[in-house]
C-alpha cells in the first residue's frame, strides 16, 4: 500500500475514491473513522491509499482530474 492523498478537505478524498473506483483502482480511506470523531475541528486529515502497482496509474488520474496532490 502507498499514501496517494492526505487532506482535511471533506469533498476530495469521496471525490478521488468514485474517480479512481470508476477506472478500477481499489482505494482504501484509512483514516476515516478518526476524521469522523473529530470532524468538528478539521485537523485530523484523512489519508487515501492505493496498491503499489495501481500508484503512478493512480496519480495520472488525479492530477488529469485537477485534484491537488502533495509529493
């Protein structure tokens, strides 16, 4: 598994995990229970990960889809 995006923006992590899915690229929100307890204070960001093998593909779709990403 490898971090793909890490954010405390509640719109892109769903946003990225329906693009991704829709090409076939399992995502996996690690985070999202954490986020959910403290939510009201946006601090704990929530991390999206991806296999290995599905990264540089998953990083192309991203980016082509305007979604910001942090090397």
């Amino acid at each position: 598994m490898k971090e793909l995006l890490r954010t405390t923006d509640p719109t892109i992590i769903p946003f990225a995990t329906a693009i991704l899915q829709g090409e076939g690229i399992e995502v996996f929100d690690i985070d999202v229970h954490m986020h959910t307890l403290e939510s009201t204070l946006g601090m704990m960001p929530r991390r999206l990960l991806v296999r290995r093998e599905d990264h540089f593909m998953a990083v192309s779709i991203l980016r082509d889809n305007g979604i910001p990403l942090h090397d």
